[in-house]
C-alpha cells in the first residue's frame, strides 16, 4: 500500500490535526525506559488520512537509520513533547528494514517491518534468516 507524508495529505497538518503543534521533532523513547531512540522525523498516513507509521531516526541509539514505527505502538506525550515506543529495542532497530522517503512502502516492506515489531527476540530472527539462506541454496 502506498503511503503520503503527512504535508503531502493534509498540508495544514499542524493547525489542523495539533491545534498548532509539530508531531515532527518530537523525541522518542522506548515505552518504561528514559532510553531516547530517535526523533520523529515525519508521519506516513493512508489514502485516507489515517496515520500508519512515524518515521524515526534512530542515530540518537547509535543507528545511522531511519526505520518507520507503527502507530498502534506509540503513545504521543504532548506536555512532554515525547513519543513512547512500545515493543522496541535495539535488536529490532538493528533489523528493520532502512526507511528511504524516496521509495514506495509496498507490501513486502511492511510485512518485513510487521515481523520484526512481532518477535520476541532478535535471535528468533538470526534462526529464520538462516533457514531462509539455507533453503535457497
């Protein structure tokens, strides 16, 4: 499925969706941690303006990266001015897929982010690899 920036569907998007405020900027942090893991670069929502996905960049956690968090897995904190991540370490981060404006979201790249947000553990992740790796050859 095909995304828009959040300017792209609602180009008032400040005044009209946040009484003024920016959703970018805003920091984010690992939900029950003080650990920031990026800034909200941006919004990816749906041809009918539903929000999908924040596009964070992670360099703050060490990551020169940007990777797209679910919305169902964020908590906004205006009065703080931070997002908190549900389900996110850095294993995740490590795996999920780099975020490039330039490029579609299609439905390959979803479901590769969708996986990872699901595992429980990253080494679950390293097994599956090497199994798909091993089956191709």
């Amino acid at each position: 499925m095909a995304f828009l920036r959040i300017d792209e569907f609602y180009p008032n998007y400040r005044k009209k969706l946040f009484g003024g405020d920016d959703i970018k900027g805003l920091a984010v942090y690992a939900s029950g941690t003080d650990r920031e893991i990026g800034i909200v670069l941006d919004a990816l929502v749906d041809w009918d303006g539903r929000f999908q996905y924040l596009v964070i960049d992670t360099s703050s956690w060490g990551f020169a990266k940007k990777v797209l968090l679910p919305i169902n897995s964020c908590l906004v904190d205006y009065e703080e001015r931070r997002v908190y991540a549900d389900g996110i370490n850095k294993q995740k981060i490590q795996y999920l897929p780099d975020y490039y404006s330039t490029e579609q979201v299609d439905e390959d790249y979803e479901e590769q982010v969708r996986l990872i947000y699901e595992m429980q553990d990253a080494n679950y992740l390293l097994a599956e690899q090497k199994q798909t790796i091993s089956y191709h050859h």
